[in-house]
C-alpha cells in the first residue's frame, strides 16, 4: 500500500542540530503534500512551541502534542486532549521532592503560565536552551502543587542524563504508578534528559493510533521517522518505520529502515524513497 500519512518527530529528526528545517525537508514534506499525504507531527513538544517548527513549513499540517495528550488538526480544532488528574500529579510531586529542582508543571493554557516552576536558574546550562525559548510562556508559583488550579498536561523533569535516569526509575516504582504514563527523551551528546509523565493512556503510538482511525488510514499507509525512546510505540506501530541515523541505540535494534542523520537531512531521503519513489539512500 502506498504512504497516506507520514508520522514525523521534530527534535533530532525534522529539525537538524542547530534547530533549524533543512531545505531538502520541507521540499519533500511540500511535495508529498502536494500529491495528498498527511503530515502529522508528532511530539513531546508543548503545542505552541511546536508550531514554531510547523510556521516554518508553511503547509497544512496534524499537531500530535505532548507526547500524544493533545491532537489538534490544520484549522486548530481539538480532536484530543487527556489531562493528568491533579490528585495524581499531586501525588508524582510528593514521591519525586530528591529531583524537584528540575521539575515543572505544563498546562494547555493560551499564552503565558503554561509552564509553571518553583525556581528559574538563568545560569543553569543544562536547561538554558529550553528555558530561553519558552520564556514567555513560564509562571513561577511558590509551590508546584498551589499552582493545580486545573488539570495539567503532564508533570516535566528534566536535568542530566544520569541524575534523570533515577528519577525514571522512582517514577516506575512508585506505588501508584499505574495512574500515570512516563516517556522519556534522551540527548546522550547533550547529557540533558526530558522526562514527562502523562494520562496512563497517553503515548505518541496511541494517539497516532487514534488519528488513524478518525482518518480512515491503514497502519500499513502509515510511514513513522524517529530518533528517540518516546518514538518507540509509534515506530512499532507503523507500516514503514524509519530511524534517524542518529538515533538512540535501542532504536537500531529493531532490524528498521534506518535513513540519514538529522544533519544529513535523513527525513527528506526517507520521504523521497519511501513516498516520492526516488532514488535515496535509506536502507
């Protein structure tokens, strides 16, 4: 079956290491388009900082949110939102006080107190990147659990590699943890790790699942590009998946079509060979 709809991550795959679209992706993603595929972007993202990227393409595309909490179509409707209770979220930060330094509370709020933290370290070098872009959208609140006026999106850890990998552990050990999904994202080379924990039911796999169905469109019609453990269930889930060739070590273990690097434009060859039928090197 032909490719109906391409599932693409954003960070370490569309996006090359400096944060910015390569030409050659958004050519391909433009003409893909152009013959009646789907675009759906699909990442731990919060929507508006997601959209920064999507702006920059210019075309009609699906925004698959927070690792998968907030489906929103190209006209901005909402088609899925799942919300952590704040009982939960409550309880998360409770068991979780040894990383609450790098914890922070996302809302879908319009405009600013999306994020809400207890401390902003303007020197911290580890968060610096994530911080500046988000400026405008972060709340401080003397304490993360005054700030539950409403059910948030999800509870966001985030620090070094090492110090995150504890925390993820705690996380699934904690006696509750079936009230709660966690996903994590891993930057090995940047040793920076972002952590969300979610509705139980919430996943990238699940909600592209969900999209699919709405859509009318096979798994098999269904090409996944990824690079990270979050990307895992959408990965297994499609018809063609496709791994960066800068992806995560788990991520080549699974005998998947593996395409160029981030830096290399590795969506626009997979898309050429997979979509376009043209001549690329993914393997």
């Amino acid at each position: 079956m032909s490719v109906r709809l391409i599932a693409l991550d954003i960070d370490g795959t569309l996006l090359n290491s400096r944060q910015e679209v390569p030409d050659a992706n958004r050519a391909a993603i433009s003409e893909a388009t152009s013959r009646g595929v789907e675009i759906a972007l699909v990442t731990g993202r919060r929507y508006d900082f997601a959209m920064l990227v999507a702006d920059q393409l210019d075309l009609p595309l699906t925004m698959i949110a927070s690792n998968g909490a907030v489906i929103r179509s190209p006209d901005g409707q909402t088609h899925l939102r799942q919300l952590l209770p704040s009982t939960t979220a409550k309880k998360v930060l409770e068991g979780t006080r040894q990383w609450r330094d790098g914890a922070a509370v996302i809302f879908d709020r319009p405009g600013s107190n999306q994020i809400m933290l207890e401390n902003f370290d303007p020197d911290d070098s580890v968060r610096y990147w994530y911080y500046t872009r988000n400026k405008k959208y972060i709340g401080m609140a003397d304490s993360l659990e005054s700030c539950m006026t409403e059910e948030p999106l999800q509870v966001l850890f985030s620090g070094k590699v090492a110090r995150m990998r504890e925390a993820e552990t705690a996380l699934r050990g904690l006696s509750f943890a079936g009230e709660y999904a966690v996903a994590a994202t891993v930057y090995e080379s940047k040793d920076f790790t972002m952590i969300d924990v979610v509705h139980p039911e919430v996943s990238k796999e699940a909600a592209l699942v969900k999209w699919a169905r709405q859509r009318g469109i096979a798994r098999d019609e269904i090409m996944a590009i990824g690079d990270n453990h979050n990307d895992l269930g959408m990965l297994s889930f499609a018809g063609t998946p496709v791994v960066m060739g800068n992806c995560v070590r788990e991520l080549k273990t699974f005998g998947w079509h593996e395409t160029g690097t981030n830096d290399e434009a590795g969506v626009a060859s997979a898309i050429r060979h997979f979509v376009l039928g043209k001549a690329g090197s993914c393997v």
